[in-house]
C-alpha cells in the first residue's frame, strides 16, 4: 500500500476526458514523477489530489483516509502540500511573512484568533522560517516585497513555503519551469536532500527529463488523461510506448 | 513597552499626546479674533472627532487588512446606538453599560451579516453589505419602531423605568449621561489671554477609548491574526493551500470590525443619548469608507487622520457663508471681490462636499496610499536632503534604487 492511492478516477471537462481511468501508486519516501505532454492532465490530477477538483468517479486515499469531499485547507492540514504551476504565494507580503505563514498553519491549524501574540515574537517559528530561506538560498531577500521577486525566486519561495510545513507528500507541478539552469541544479540538490533527510515523499510533474532522471525512482506516463505505463527510470527511457507519446514528440 | 515595538510604541505616545492635549491643539486661534472660526476645540467636535477615528480604525482592519470593502457598516454604528440608549432608558445613566452592550450587540448583529455577506467577495460582498445597512436603516423606520423610535429617533423620557438611578431628576428634568457620577457634559474652561480652552469630560472618555482601540489595533496588525488577515487579501488559494481556512478569518475581521462601529455608536449616545435611523443611511456607510481611503486604508494612523479631516471639513468649511467670503476679500476692488466670492461660494457652505470630492480624487490619483503616503513622501524629501551633503559612497551603487509608483 503506498501513501497516495488514486483508483479509477475520471475527470470531464464538458467533452473532454481530461482525466480517464487513472490509476496511481505512490510509495511512502520516494520520489514518483509524472510525466506526459502538454495537457495530458497532469495538472488536474494534482488538482483532484489538493481538494480543487472532485472527480466523477473513482477514489483517492491519502494514509488510509479518503481525501475526496474534504476541502483544501482540511487535506494540507492532513499533510499535502503542493507547488503551483504558476507560483502561488502572499505577493503583498515579505518573503519572511511569506514564510511564516505555513509555519503558523502548522503549529495552529487551520483557524485560530491569535490577536495578541506579535508575528515576530514567535522565537521557535522564526528560527524555523529562517532555516528554510537558508535551505533554498533566499535568506539575504527575507525582507523583500515578494511580489517584486523574479519568477525563479517566486517559485523557489512557494517550495520553501510548502517544505517548511514538513508535508508527509509534497505534490510539486513543474517546480523549476522559468528557472536557470543553476537555479535548477540547486533545487534538484535541494530536493534530493529533503527527500533523504526529512522523509517527505514527493510526487513531481516535470517536462525537464533532466530534473526527471536525476531525482525520480518511479515514473509515471500520463497521455491524454490516462497512464500508459508505470515503471523505473530505466525501464522508461527505452520503452517504446512512451517514446511514441512522450519522448518521440519531444525529440521530433 | 506594551508589547509594540519602538516605533508603534512612540506612533502610539504621538496619538495618545495629541488626542490629550487636543483641546489647545485645535485651538489655535484667540477668541474673537477673525481667524477663530477656523477653531475647532469645542467639546461637541472634538467628541466626534474621536468617535469617528474610532468607527475608522475598526472600518480599516476590516477593509485596510482584508480588502473587503463593507458598505453597510454604519448599520452597526447605528444599532450600537440604539442599544446604548436602551440601557439608558432600562438600567442606568453610567455611561459604562451602554458602551459595553453597544460593542456586544453591533458585534452579534455583524456576526449575521457577515456570515451571510462574505459567502460572497469582491463587490457583490460590498453590495449585500450595502442591501443590508439599507434594510435595518428602513426597518427602523418602519415596523421596528417601538424599539427606534422611527422618525423621531430614541431618545430619553421622563418617565423611563430606569432601574438604577432615577427617571427624573430632582428639578423635573431628564438626568444627564456620566461615568460613576462624572457628568458627560461637565466641562473645564481655561482662559489664557485672548484664548479660552475648553476641556470636556465627554471628550477625554472617547479619547480614553479610543487610545485602547487603536492600542488593540496596532497589536492586530502586528499579530499572527493580522498577518492572515493581509493573506486574505494577497492570495486566497495559497492560503486555503496551506492549510488556512480563510472564511473564518475574514468573519472575525468583519465582527471586530462591527465591534468597533458599535463602539462608536455606544460613545455617540454617551455624549448626546439620541439615536436616529439616519445613523444607518447609505452615504453615513460611505463616509467611514472615504475616510479610511483619505487617510490611508492598512495604514495605521491613516484613517484617524482621514476622520479629523472629513469630520473637520463637514463642521468648519460648512460654517463659511458668503458673509465672511465678503469679509475675507472686502480688500479687494468690489468686482473682483464679487467675482471671487462668486468663484469660492460652490465649494464652501453647503458646497463642502465639493471640495471634499476634489481633495477624495486629487488623493486617489496622486496620493493612492492616502494622506499617510503624502506623509511619507514628504519625510522622505527631508531625508534625502539631510544625506545628500554625505556624497555618494564608493561601496554603494551609485545608481538609486528607481522609485516605481506603487
Ligand atoms: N478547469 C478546467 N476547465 C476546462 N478544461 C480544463 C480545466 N482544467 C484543465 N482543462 C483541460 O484539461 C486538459 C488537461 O489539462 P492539464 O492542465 O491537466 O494538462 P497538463 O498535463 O498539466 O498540461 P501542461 O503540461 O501544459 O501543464 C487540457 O485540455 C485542459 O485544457
Ligand atoms: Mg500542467
């Protein structure tokens, strides 16, 4: 039994079967890529996964509960953490505020009417937040106005803001899209590590084979809203299926 | 000190200095002399002032941290003063029960609109805000009567059954509001020269008041509540994403928010106990929104700024009749002197309006962060003449940061 069980989940969109069928196993401490190419539905899987979308059919278990019927805020408090596509993150805030939020949500839930404490009084949560700006390198920007950041540091903020929650699986979709190759060198150091030291099993989406290849130990080929196969790195770069719906089309 | 850091703690002392020493302050001018209509030290004004500062500062942490914009929140400014009268008329003339029931009941009247009012965002919650203030405003008219008074408002009788205290006082008239016998209308008058201060028991109540409400206010803005509440109005999705139910968060800013304006409605009614629908009209809703956006909406002291400048101009720039226009520039040859009476008159007296619609358009134009960013600018121009005569520093880039209009 893996840590995620999605089972025979389909997704209409009007006409279009975006997702049909899927079937997905992740392992508790591993990293599990989902590659395809443009709109095979990837993306809507992970929205299906965080609570945005509730598929037609079909179930999804995270830990032994079902996550379907529950709502965002319920499913990250579970321990779900995801990276957006594009970088969701507190644009009107500073980085460090960016950065305590997430550690607030952890210690307090999803609610609390803490009015009187002061933000930056929190010694233990500062510290934490601190590290992690340390962690992926953006410690001299702590006081930036996140919103005037580059998209790299955008994105590099969103996965410090999700990874200092300690999620038990970490959905990322495309984590170093609009990055440079350097920034992307790093995150894969940086993910590697994470997943080693704190046990956080993650699910990636990622068109960079790159970053695929170096930090996935399973793989999954998602086409037109349905996998095509499942198997190890190894396996996936020579088979012929994926050549022809993946890789062949990347390659011309 | 207080738990605020050295610089809310000293904006703090400036508000709390100014405030306590208002009575000079907005006196500035000696008694009689022509200049003195421009004073604006007298007790009546300088309570409104304040109240108006605080229905601003609860308004701001609803609309400044959140960005919701509630239309309709001077519903809970009346309803405040409704039940502060009530407990009047039913229990004592100690203005401390009043006050106290006023926040609660405005807060469990807020509680059900804003339940209702923020399933939805953006301007259809400004408009089921608005829909509701305009109900209560023409059910108090109406059918709610009894417990309004309707037309004529509520006020006091001689024959209240008050519980403590009595219904008439000894020489037949209606008792008179105060605080553990400290009469709300007592007054101090200190004359100096040509100058006469006046200082207001009434007044220093809500002053006192509204030092605790703006103390409370910075240590939301500076608390973990605030900061989600600042998240609600950066990024929804990233909060629902990481674990934070926003719903709640912006219910509680609405009903403290509500509190506030119930507290200024409980203040008002200590001060003068008549309670009138009128309290609860659309444009008394749009006014507090003027004056938070005048000041500076999420700023601090921005919207206690924005109220002393709206109220001020409402109560001086009204007075001005086309009399002392005459009087101000009989200096002048006669034509030019009517043909300037006539060029000033649209925008004073009755016309304040006009002016304060121009200031409103010049500040959201020019000024987006309101009076506290003209503030800032200002300082800012000072700085960078106090560091000029440094010289550039070798170490620094010598290109400045490029300013970008925010
Ligand atoms: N909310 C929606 N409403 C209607 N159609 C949608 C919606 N979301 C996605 N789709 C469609 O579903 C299909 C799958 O989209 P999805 O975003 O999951 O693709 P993807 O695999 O993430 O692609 P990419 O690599 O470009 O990010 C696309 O055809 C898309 O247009
Ligand atoms: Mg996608």
């Amino acid at each position: 039994m893996g840590i995620l069980e999605v089972k025979g989940v389909n997704k209409r969109f009007g006409g279009l079967q975006a997702l049909g069928d899927v079937n997905l196993s992740v392992e508790e401490n591993t990293v599990h890529a989902i590659i395809g190419p443009n709109g095979a539905g990837k993306s809507t899987l992970l929205n299906v996964l965080v609570g945005k979308l509730i598929p037609d059919t079909g179930s999804v278990m995270f830990d032994g509960q079902s996550v379907l019927g529950r709502s965002p805020h319920e499913i990250n408090q579970m321990g779900i953490s995801r990276v957006f596509q594009t970088p969701e993150i507190f644009g009107d805030l500073t980085v460090m505020e960016n950065v305590m939020i997430p550690c607030f949500a952890r210690r307090d839930g999803s609610f609390r009417l803490h009015a009187f404490e002061t933000v930056f009084n929190e010694k233990a949560l500062v510290e934490q937040a601190e590290q992690i700006l340390i962690d992926v390198n953006m410690i001299d920007k702590r006081d930036m106005h996140a919103a005037s950041m580059s998209r790299g540091d955008k994105r590099r903020l969103e996965m410090a803001m999700c990874l200092v929650q300690e999620p038990r699986l970490l959905l990322l979709d495309e984590p170093t899209a609009g990055m440079a190759r350097a920034d992307t060198n790093n995150t894969i150091e940086l993910l590697k590590e994470i997943n080693e030291k704190r046990d956080i099993t993650m699910a990636i989406i990622e068109h960079d084979m790159h970053v695929v290849f170096s930090l996935a130990e399973r793989i999954t080929v998602l086409a037109q809203g349905t996998p095509l196969v499942e198997d190890t790195p190894e396996n996936i770069k020579g088979h012929p299926k994926v050549q022809e719906a993946y890789l062949g089309q990347a390659h011309g | 000190m207080l738990g605020l850091n050295k610089k809310d703690f000293s904006l703090l002392l400036i508000v709390a200095l100014l405030t306590m020493l208002a009575p000079f302050i907005l006196n500035p001018f000696p008694e009689g002399s022509e200049l003195a209509q421009f004073n604006a030290g007298y007790p009546d004004l300088m309570q409104r002032f304040v109240i108006f500062g605080i229905f601003a500062i609860g308004f701001n942490i609803l609309f400044g941290l959140t960005g919701y914009l509630s239309f309709g929140h001077a519903a809970f400014l009346g309803v405040g003063s409704y039940a502060g009268v009530w407990m009047m008329k039913l229990l004592t003339m100690n203005v401390i029960p009043a006050i106290l029931v006023s926040v609660i009941v405005a807060g469990l009247f807020s509680i059900l609109i804003g339940y209702i009012s923020l399933r939805r965002s953006g301007i259809y919650f400004s408009i089921l805000t608005l829909a509701f203030a305009q109900m209560s405003f023409a059910l108090a008219y109406s059918v709610l009567t009894p417990l309004t008074g309707g037309e004529t408002g509520l006020q006091l009788s001689l024959n209240d059954p008050r519980i403590i205290g009595t219904s008439v006082t000894e020489s037949g008239s209606i008792p008179v509001t105060h605080l553990f016998g400290l009469e709300m209308r007592d007054s101090f008058e200190l004359e100096m020269g040509a100058w006469l201060f006046t200082f207001n028991a009434g007044y220093y109540v809500c002053a006192v008041v509204l030092l605790v409400a703006f103390y409370i206010a910075i240590r939301i803005f500076r608390s973990p509540f605030g900061m989600m509440l600042r998240a609600v109005k950066s990024n929804q999705q990233r909060m629902k994403y990481t674990g934070l139910n926003p719903k709640p968060y912006t219910l509680a800013a609405f009903v403290i928010s509500g509190m506030y304006a119930g507290l200024a409605g409980g203040l008002m009614v200590s001060m003068d106990p008549l309670a009138g629908a009128e309290r609860m009209f659309w444009t008394a809703s749009g006014e507090v929104v003027l004056m938070t956006i005048l000041g500076g909406a999420g700023t601090l002291i921005g919207p206690i700024l924005g109220a002393g400048m709206i109220k001020y101009m409402e109560n001086i720039l009204s007075k001005i009749n086309s009399t002392i226009l005459h009087e101000w520039f009989a200096f002048m040859p006669d034509g030019i002197e009517d043909l300037l009476v006539t060029l000033v008159y649209p925008f004073i007296g009755k016309g304040w309006h006009l002016t304060l619609g121009i200031i409103f358009m010049l500040v959201v134009i020019f000024l987006p962060g309101g009076l506290v960013e003209g503030g800032q600018r200002i300082a800012r121009l000072f700085r960078r003449k106090k560091e000029e005569p440094k010289g550039p520093d070798p170490e620094h880039h010598p290109k400045p940061a490029p300013h970008v209009a925010e």
